[in-house]
C-alpha cells in the first residue's frame, strides 16, 4: 500500500554557505531522508535555502519540475524572492539533479513501466517534502505568511502534500501542472521513453502496455473518487495503484480556496485533458493563463515573483523594485 508516514522528531543536519549577497546569504543543507525505503544515491535530502538579509516578510518552498534543467532557471526565482525580503527554499527531489538514483538518468523515475519503483519514487518525494518543512520550522526558517510553489512534477506533488497534512502551508501555486498518470504516460511527449518500455516488454503490471485497457480502468477508478471520505480510505482501497500518487486523487481534500493555478497556453508536454481534470478535481480554483509553452515561461521569472508576491499580500514598491535588481555577490 501506499504510504507517506515517516518518524517525526528533530533534524540533525549540516549547512554550509556557497553564495553571500548584500541582499541574501544561499546556503547548502544536507541531511538524512526520513523515508524508509530510498534507493542508492537518493539516501540523503539536500535544500538550497535563500536567507535575506533584513527581517523577512514570508516563507516560499519552491519544487522543481522533472530533470535538471528547470532547476537553474527556479534557483535565479529564489534568489530574487529572497532580495525582495522572502525566505526561499528549493529543496532537490529524489531522482533529479544530484539526487538521481544509482545506474538511473535525472526525472525519469516518476514514470516507469516499473510500478513498484515510480509508487516509491513518489512517496520519497511527499515524505522528503514533509520534512523539509519540519525542518525550517524547526529552525525558525518558516514564516507564517508562507505558500507552496510547485512546477510541473513538483505542481503534481505539491497537491499531494497539501491533502496528506493540511497544516503545513497557507497556500499553493500550481504551475504548468496536470493529472491523469495514464493520460501523460500515453500521450505526452515528455513521456515518450516510458512507450519506448512498453515496447521493449516492459508495464505489463497493472496492464500499462496496453493503452486502452490501462486509460479505462484508470477513469473508471477516477470516477470512484468522491466516494472516499479521506485519503487514508482512498489508500486502502483497490483502486489502481498509480491512482494512489495521482494528484487527481488528493484534489479533492484540498480546499479550493487555497489553490491558484498558472497554465501556460501553449503546453505541449502536458495533454489539455490533463490540465483541465486536475483543475476540476480541484474545484475549479483561480486559474491564470500564461502565454508561452511548458518550458518557455521559465525565462520570466519576474512576472511568476510578482505573481508570488502579490498572492502572499507583499505590495510595497520597494520588494518590487528589489525583486527585479540583479544580486550584487560580495567577495
């Protein structure tokens, strides 16, 4: 069965510095996940944490998206949310960046004709989500004006831990984010490598390889949704278990009210029917469309801070101004 529990308590980390700013300091912090099950080279949570200078005004996580490449570009957002006055954390999910799993490739864990494998990947994720957030609490890095930023993967996962403890945040930004496992592993072309595994023999489990029986037994199972009153009853029960990592499946015990969406437009990587059932799963929410593609927004990480900024209720022109100057790294 599917599972996010994990041990509770304090944690014990190291932390060191790799860029001082006149605006923000950036330090490293490392330490060992809470999830039970973590495979070769994902066994310790890393977290890249933005710490302004002044006396912060709020608390922003931000989770990454599939591979390596968007996490440069949401690092650059980070550091300019934290000149603006904003605590920022960006912690690397397992299986990307320099959390990749032994013998692996950067992303691609989280869809496999391996069943076993993505459920674990994606119960890592939530777990070492969880803990990071103990983690700045603990320490007196989170802010009770705070909200979750998730992009794509990391949109995906952000409903997710947002329905397993409600607590934990004020409020998410879902970006460039859909649902339907069985949708996207058939039809998006980010995707394509998991076809190429069925095509080799692999998914026959659960009967990913066959496109038309895995999609109707996946939509007859969503429609069994509303059904469930919590998510530990939806987690005991048979439906499939790709359903089970499915932010489809968590939509429903997440307040609407919580929620803002960011669509862009011209999303080729993500099915249009993807975008829009997680949208309704959520009850249809606040939702913004961004004129650009899956990755071709990522240059325009002012318009994203802003957005940020005016959604966590920080307007003095100052953050604004301060949002958009260049760091001036200190020697």
């Amino acid at each position: 069965m599917v599972s996010f529990d994990y041990e509770r308590g304090p944690v014990e980390f190291t932390e060191g510095y790799i860029l001082k700013t006149k605006q923000f300091r950036c330090s490293h912090i490392r330490f060992a996940t809470r999830y039970h099950r973590p495979e070769r080279g994902t066994e310790t949570v890393e977290l890249y944490h933005f710490e302004p200078r002044e006396v912060p005004v709020g608390s922003v996580m931000i989770l990454h998206g599939l591979g390596t490449k968007n996490i440069a570009f949401l690092m650059w957002l980070a550091s300019h949310l934290a000149s603006a006055g904003v605590r920022t954390t960006v912690p690397i999910l397992p299986g990307n960046f320099t959390r990749t799993a032994h013998g692996s490739t950067s992303g691609k864990d989280y869809f496999s004709s391996n069943v076993e494998r993505t459920l674990r990947f994606w119960e890592h994720a939530v777990v070492d989500i969880l803990t990071s957030a103990d983690f700045l609490g603990q320490n007196g890095y989170w802010h009770e004006n705070n909200c979750l930023v998730g992009y794509c993967l990391g949109g995906m996962l952000s409903v997710i831990v947002d329905a397993v403890d409600e607590d934990v945040f004020s409020q998410t930004i879902v970006i460039a984010a859909g649902g339907d496992i069985a949708e996207l592993m058939w039809h998006s072309p980010t995707l394509a490598f998991v076809r190429r595994e069925f095509q080799r023999g692999g998914g026959r489990e659960y009967f990913l390889d066959d496109r038309k029986k895995f999609q109707d037994i996946f939509w007859h199972d969503i429609q069994r949704l509303k059904s469930f009153e919590s998510v530990e009853e939806m987690l005991r029960s048979d439906i499939h278990p790709l359903l089970k990592v499915d932010p489809i499946a968590y939509a429903g015990f997440v307040p609407t009210s919580r929620i803002t969406m960011l669509e862009a437009i011209f999303d080729k990587s993500l099915p249009r029917r993807s975008r829009k059932l997680l949208w309704e799963a959520l009850g249809r929410p606040h939702r913004h469309f961004i004129p650009a593609g899956h990755v071709t927004w990522l240059p325009f990480q002012f318009v994203i801070g802003s957005f940020i900024l005016k959604k966590m209720k920080i307007r003095e022109l100052k953050r604004s101004i301060k949002l958009m100057q260049k760091p001036k790294i200190e020697k």
